[in-house]
C-alpha cells in the first residue's frame, strides 16, 4: 500500500500536474489528494472520454497529464485512445481501477470487465506497467511511464487494484451555483454555407488563436480554405472537440475557439457542463448546426429540438447566442469575443456538400505537434 500524497508527490517530480477523470471509490486517496493540492489541476469530467480528451488538450497547451477512472469506464475511453491519442501520437498516464478483479468478491457488473481490463488496454496499443505497491516503487514506476511516453507519443496504462492505496481526506471547497447569462438572439436569413461562414470567422480572430475543428467536413474544410499551425483538424474522437479545447484554454493564454458540429456536440453533451463549470475566459465554442451527419450521407440530427445556447447558459457558460445567416453569425461572433468566456455560438448552417475538399496532408502527430508549438508562447491563465 502506498500512501496518495507520495504518488503526486512522484508524479510533479516527474513533470506530470495536470490531472482529469470520473470518480470511483478504488481511487478516492489519490483524487483527494490532487484535489486538495494547490500546485496540482484536477478537471472532473462527465465522462471518461471526455476526460481523455480535456487531457489531450492540455498536453497540446504543453502539460503531462494523468487520467483517472474506474475500469468499468474503461470502454467509454476506446474510442479517444484510438481514434485521438494513437493517431496523433498525444501520450497521457492513465490509471484505471481494477474492479472485478478475478479471485476478488465485487459487484457482478464488474465481473467481465475485471477479466478483460488488461488484454483490452493490450488491444488498444496503450502500454501497461505495474502499479507501485511501495513507496519505493513509485518515482522507478513513473520515470519508465515518462520515458515511455517522451519516446512514443502514446499512453500508458497503470491497473490499480482494490485497497492499494491509503485512504485520505479531502479538502475541496463546493462552487457556487453560477448565475445564468442571458441568450441572444441575432436572428437573420437563410443559412450561410458553413465554408463561408468558417472563412468569415478565420478572418477576423488574432493570428495566434487556437481553432480545434470537429472531425468530419468541417476540418476539411478548414483545411482547404487555410492551412496554418494554429489549426487542429480531428480526424476521429466524435464529440470530443469541444472537451479539447477546454484542456488547451485552461492552459494557455491563447484564443482557443472550437468548431463543432450539432451531432457531434450532441454526442457528448456533457462537455459543456464541464465547460461551464471550469470557466475558461478564453474559450469559444462554435456549433456550426446543419441538423444534418453531412459527412456520412445526410442523415438528420436531433438538433431541431435541441436549443444549444440555452443548454449553455443552464451550464454557466458566460456568453450564449443563436443566430442565422452569414452577416448575423459574424455579428454574434464579434460580440462574443469582446466578452470573457466561456462563450457558445449556435450558428444555423445550410447542409450543403462542398465539392473538391482537401484532406490534411500532413499527418495527425505532425498537426498536434506544431498545434503545441503554437500554443507554446501563451501564458497560463
């Protein structure tokens, strides 16, 4: 058994500060102890994929992060893991519980998953090494993980059993309930082409902002209007865009503005709670919303029924509006940037395919990499 203040101890030694995840009780020491520590981040996330994804992002704003969850949570980080981490070679410590452990009694929902918890982190790619038993053990284990993730660009996985380490308070203030922002209304006409929409935006944010670009055509066509190092184009992780974007604004002092899609915000929902929770000032969250999966054939969307700028300000978003049209989209921007954030723009878009779209020709690692060097010049908030 090892005590959790000398796991974050080890771990801020070896660089690593930045810590996301969703509770379970197997790992209720070691969260008090990074919740209760001033010189740690600690992001809680409505869900381990999202929790993946904040911490892809704060690795892209130049942290190393750890990623708490329990196992039985464990196939909701499958896709981020593969489809965000392993394409763009973004590395995070990860430290799955082990419930369902075979020879221990525990609850039967855990039962195949304790069996399948190591081969299935084998099967993704995400390397594994033992979890610490003493204190002893510690700083060897979490220097070879560091070595490991420095030389690879990918995760690596501890499976921490049941009882391994210490119990320990926690000291937390509980927030305040945040007070909700009124949501405008800039109206307008029929719906502008998202690539111009997009290429109107471009146009007037500052040359060292930060733009994450939801996977599917949006990214593409980012893409094809400009390519730039201040661009990130994610080719997989639906729904994670916007929990990228958290993880990069809560650690630079950059614009960061993500262009989302209403399938893909509805897909992960719960990321703006987390937004608005956080409070990023320097955060902007698009959702460009063709009530339409364009990419994959047009197959209609829920979000006709959906108001996501209400949604945002219900979350404590600090700026929420709704708008239609070219003139007016650009107008709700402008506003919103003279704001702090976070801000959220739902922006109505004509479902309309654009013929010719490039694809990024440079690989995902090499987009992440120059993406971290760009945001590298900004000063944590």
């Amino acid at each position: 058994m090892i005590e959790a203040d000398d796991f974050l101890a080890g771990a801020k030694r070896q660089g690593i500060d930045f810590f996301t995840g969703v509770p379970c009780s197997f790992l209720t020491p070691l969260m008090n102890a990074v919740i209760s520590d001033p010189g740690a981040r600690y992001v809680g996330a409505t869900s381990e994929g999202e929790a993946v994804a904040i911490a892809a992002g704060a690795w892209l704003a130049g942290r190393e992060t750890v990623v708490m969850f329990q196992n039985s949570g464990l196939g909701n980080a499958v896709n981020p893991l593969t489809s965000l981490n392993h394409p763009f070679r973004i590395p995070t410590l990860v430290i799955a519980t082990w419930r369902g452990e075979p020879g221990l009694a525990d609850e039967p929902q855990h039962e195949l998953m304790g069996e399948i918890t190591a081969p299935l982190l084998d099967l993704v790619g995400t390397h594994r090494i033992g979890f610490p038993t003493s204190a002893g053990e510690i700083e060897p284990a979490l220097a070879v993980a560091v070595t490991h993730m420095r030389e690879t660009g990918q995760p690596v996985a501890m499976i921490q059993p049941k009882g391994a380490i210490a119990s320990r308070s926690l000291d937390e203030m509980r927030p305040e309930p945040l007070p909700r922002v009124e949501v405008g209304d800039f109206g307008g006409a029929a719906p502008a082409r998202r690539m111009d929409l997009l290429a109107a935006i471009r146009d007037i944010l500052p040359e060292s902002a930060g733009i994450v670009a939801t996977t599917g055509h949006t990214g593409r066509e980012l893409y094809t209007l400009q390519d730039h190092p201040g661009h990130l184009y994610c080719v997989g992780s639906m729904g994670g865009a916007s929990a990228i974007g958290l993880g990069a604004a809560l650690n630079t002092g950059r614009q960061i503005v993500v262009l989302d899609g209403d399938g893909a915000a509805l897909m992960k929902l719960g990321n703006m709670a987390t937004i608005g929770a956080q409070q990023p000032a320097n955060l902007t969250h698009v959702i460009l919303d063709n009530e339409r999966h364009l990419s994959t054939g047009g197959q209609a969307t829920v979000s006709p029924n959906v108001d996501f700028a209400a949604i945002a300000s219900a979350c404590g978003y600090r700026f929420a509006a709704r708008a239609c049209g070219l003139e007016a989209g650009l107008a709700a921007m402008r506003e919103a940037l003279g704001v702090p954030g976070p801000r959220l723009l739902h922006l109505k878009v004509a479902a309309e395919q654009v013929a010719g779209l490039g694809r990024p020709g440079i690989t995902p690692a090499e987009v992440a990499r120059r993406f971290r060097t760009h945001l590298g010049e900004g000063s944590p908030q």
